[in-house]
C-alpha cells in the first residue's frame, strides 16, 4: 500500500541535538542492570528537565556518560523529555547455545541479563520503553514502540540517541564503507562515520559503538553533536515509517582492554539477531572465489580447472554476461554473448564440485527477481552477486532483506557488493555471505 508522507518528514533535522541544547543531564538516583560477570553496567535515570538517561560502565570505568534517548517524530513532537522516573524490570538471565552454519566458530554462546525499561509520560505519544541486554561482552538496547494511541504507524524524523564520552577520545573515522580509516580526535570529526565506531581511551580502553539487526530501519550512522561536547549521536538514513508495533535495530556499545578482544567478542552482534530461519542448509557453503573475466565458456571451463586445481570452491561470472549493466535494456534473463555457452559452464563446473556464482546489478535485480529467482534455480547455480544495490534508508534496506529471503526459497547464495555493511543478520538467513 503506497503511504503519503508529509514533508516534514524529509527535514534533515541537526542532528545534534539541537532539541536537547542547554538541558541538565544530571541525575540523582540511577537503575543499574549488570552483565553475569559483573563487567558490564548499564544504567537508567532522569534528568531534572525530564530527559531519559542511560549510562554504561566497563570494570568500574565509564564508557558511555549520561545520555540522552528518543526520537523526533512528525509535526515536529520531540519524543525526548516530559518523562518521569524509569521503571525496570527484574532482570532475567538467558545461558544457551547455538550453531552456526557458516563463521569463525562451530559454537555460540549467548549468555545476557535481560530486562525491559519504561520512562512513563503522560502526554502523547506516551510511555518510552526499551529492550535491554547487558552481555559480559557489552550492552545493547533497543526501542520498542507498542502503540501510539490510535495511530497504526509511527513517523520518525530522526532518533536522538546519544553515545556521550568523558573525554574527547580518539576515534579511528572512515565516511563510508569502503573509505580509508583516519585516527583524529572526535571532535575533529568532520561529518557522520561509519559503524561500528571505535574509540581509544587515554586509558587504553577501546570502545565500539554499533548498531544489530537492521532490516527494514534506514541504517544508522553517528554524527558529532554541535552542542554537547565529546558526544556522538546517531544519524538515521532517512526518516522511518513503519507499522506497530515497532521494534528497532539495536544499539550496541562494548568496551574492551584491547581492539583484538574487540573482534574477539564479534559474536554479540550475531547474538543480537532471530535463529536461522533456513530449514535445510545444506546447500549453503563458504568458500574462496575466482572472478571469471573473459565472459566466455573457455574462460569459464579455465576456472573451474583452476579452481579445482588451487582448492577454490566457486567462479564467479561478473558484470556484462547479459548485456551491459548500465543500459536499462540488457535482460539478466538472458545470456547475450555468443561466446558463452553458461549451461555448459555450469555443467562442467558441478562435475568437478565447483560452483557458479552469477553477478547482477540492481536494475535488474528490482525489476525482474521474481522472475529471475526460479529461473536460476533451473539453471543450477549457487548464488548471487547483488551489484550496486541501493541501501541505507528505509525502502531500499527492507528490499535488500527481502530479496535475500527471497533467495533463500530457491537456494541461492547472497553477496551483496559495494557499500552495504552487515549488521548479523547472516545468522537469521545465512545464505547472506557477504
């Protein structure tokens, strides 16, 4: 169903705070949730000027400073104060297991104290709530919006979550997904940086800011506050509109004694994701690639030869097999080149344990999945090289998602090329390699 948005919600609000200027944010009683090892803490409050807080401690020392939580939705109502005292739940614990398909380990273990919180509000939209986990790892929250009184949908401009520091740390800034790192002060960062973000303390602590399941939620990003120092706040790909109930992505923040325990504890993230929602996985499989470049069957049978030869598992087809990628013509339904016999290809290419990867780029892909999806099942290849897919605000990160699911139903793998970053969503459909 096409929706009408107001343009209000297409304002590119600062993003640093502006509606949080000149505001207090100390505090006098705080509710505090520890991780099972006692590492961690998270913690809840007030401020005088009815601002919900939260805060995060590492071995006693501060990660996160009191900040500030909430949206602005809308018409322009700042879901960000009038609130009065949060209300904790009795934290419970979670101890378990699982298996990954494919990863760095054979085992997980997702072991967290789990709570909710509530700061209630009188005055509409209402009560803000959030999920809560507190890992020995780190500590992540996320919103979660039961109702808005008799609305079906939430409209949000922009979220105004806070990540504030004690000090102005070094932050190790990249622009995008594929941009060089630049270690600089945080206030020397120059526009919003890519997560997940690390930070290093004066004091040798090492700091990640990220965000986890982002599926259908514009992708967040984090952007220096203009008005409160050493802050990060996140900054939102678009504006959101989505049915409710709502659950966002999560917000993560762990800490560690070095970057190395850091990828160490990588695991969070995927923690932080549904289970593999994939039956039979059998037919998922990693494996290193040869890019096949010539676009022809002698080219493609030297692949496979050479992909048994050096222990590759997959060659990969790239751009112009169909047609040139750029022109809206060419027709991903169809081989154009005359040199390229690709069932022979894939033929040979089974026989010898090897598998064919195709690439195609996103103007095909939004216009023809449905019908390219059974097609490539009948043709026998293992997956897909999404090409310059779009993503990062709300409609284009949702369709990604779901044509990966869609992929899933025909046994196709997924690498999704260029400048999307994963948020652990490969647990919940692992046929998302890369």
């Amino acid at each position: 169903m096409k929706r009408s948005i107001s343009p209000l919600l297409f304002l590119r609000v600062p993003i640093a705070s502006l509606a949080l200027a000149g505001t207090s944010f100390a505090a006098a009683d705080w509710s505090e949730v520890s991780s099972p090892n006692g590492e961690f803490q998270i913690g809840f409050s007030l401020s005088e000027q009815g601002n919900p807080l939260y805060r995060v401690k590492h071995a006693g020392k501060d990660v996160i400073t009191p900040s500030g939580l909430g949206f602005l939705l809308e018409g322009g109502i700042a879901w960000i104060r009038g609130f009065r005292s949060p209300e904790v739940a009795k934290p419970t614990i979670h101890d378990g297991t699982w298996k990954p398909v494919w990863g760095e380990r054979s085992t997980v273990r997702n072991r967290y104290l789990g709570t909710s919180v509530r700061f209630p509000r009188q005055m509409a939209p209402g009560d803000m709530k959030l999920e809560v986990r507190v890992y020995d790892e780190g500590v992540a929250f996320r919103y979660v919006v039961e109702g808005l009184g008799d609305a079906r949908e939430i409209h949000i401009t922009s979220e105004q979550t806070e990540f504030r520091f004690a000090k102005d740390h070094e932050l190790w800034a990249v622009y995008s997904a594929q941009g060089k790192y630049s270690k600089v002060k945080l206030s020397a960062t120059s526009r919003s940086v890519e997560r997940p973000c690390v930070l290093e303390t004066d004091q040798g602590m090492f700091i990640a800011i990220a965000e986890a399941a982002t599926v259908d939620f514009p992708r967040m990003r984090l952007q220096r506050s203009q008005v409160r120092p050493h802050t990060l706040v996140s900054s939102l790909h678009g504006p959101v509109v989505a049915a409710l109930p709502l659950k966002t992505p999560w917000r993560v923040v762990m800490a560690a004694d070095s970057a190395g325990q850091l990828l160490e504890n990588n695991d969070l993230l995927l923690n932080l994701n549904e289970p593999n929602k994939i039956a039979d996985t059998s037919w998922i499989r990693p494996g290193k690639v040869i890019r096949e470049v010539s676009l022809s069957t002698e080219g493609g049978l030297a692949c496979v030869d050479f992909a048994v030869k050096n222990g590759l598992q997959f060659i990969e087809f790239d751009a112009g097999w169909y047609g040139n990628q750029q022109d809206e013509k060419s027709d991903a339904r169809t081989v154009s080149r005359s040199n390229l016999d690709l069932p022979r290809v894939i033929k040979y290419a089974k026989e010898n344990g090897i598998g064919v990867i195709l690439y195609v780029n996103r103007r095909c892909l939004e216009r023809d999945l449905d019908d390219l999806l059974p097609l490539y099942e009948t043709w026998g290849i293992a997956g897909l090289k999404f090409g310059f897919v779009r993503h990062g605000d709300q409609k284009w990160t949702s369709w990604m998602h779901q044509a990966i699911v869609k992929c899933a139903k025909y046994k196709l793998m997924v690498d999704v090329h260029d400048e999307y970053r994963m948020t652990g969503w490969q647990r919940t459909y692992p046929n998302f390699m890369t």
